[in-house]
C-alpha cells in the first residue's frame, strides 16, 4: 500500500516551484497533483494517455474537445487521449488530482 496526503502533496509541489507533482507511477497509471491558481492560465494541451481528473478544492470552467463545463470540488471529469482540453475562468485557487492511463512519460 502506499499513501499519500493531499497536503504533504500540495507543499511539496509548491516548494518545487510547478503546477504538476507526479507523485506514483506504476505499470498501468500514473498520478499526479495540478494546481492553477484563481485567474492562472492552464497552458496544457492534449496527452497521449486517458486522464482522469478528480476535482479537490477550486472552481473554474473545463473545456474538454467541444464541451464546456463548471467544476468544483467533488466533480470528476474524464478526458480521452488526444483530446484537447484546459482549464479556465479559474475563480478559485483549484487543485486536482490526475490519473494517466496508461502512466504519462
């Protein structure tokens, strides 16, 4: 078993100065911690895996290919490889946890 916290997480991301700390990769997924502050710009594109995103704290806008949502903690948003997608109209500071199947890099 192996277990993470999502503060220790969050700290650790900020002392490392980026919006992404992959933080477990293993053979069929990876995971990670993405945080954009409120009013960021999310400069991600499309990945090769399929991501799933759970929302832990935040709120803004995703815009997954030609749909467009409102998110917030709680929400779980799918996204399919090869599809473009982003966040935006950042109103809260979001965090979410990412899940790449199969594991990014």
């Amino acid at each position: 078993m192996k277990l993470f916290r999502m503060d220790d997480l969050d700290a650790e991301r900020s002392a490392n100065e980026g919006a992404y700390l992959r933080f477990l990769r293993e053979h069929s997924m990876s995971a990670g911690l993405y945080a954009l502050n409120a009013g960021e710009l999310d400069t991600q594109g499309s990945h090769a895996q399929d991501e799933l995103y759970v929302v832990v704290s935040g709120r803004a806008s995703i815009t997954v290919g030609e749909e467009t949502s409102m998110v917030a903690r709680g929400c779980v948003v799918f996204v399919p490889a090869g599809v473009p997608h982003r966040f935006h109209h950042i109103s809260e500071d979001l965090r979410v946890l990412v899940v790449f199947s199969p594991p990014e890099g």
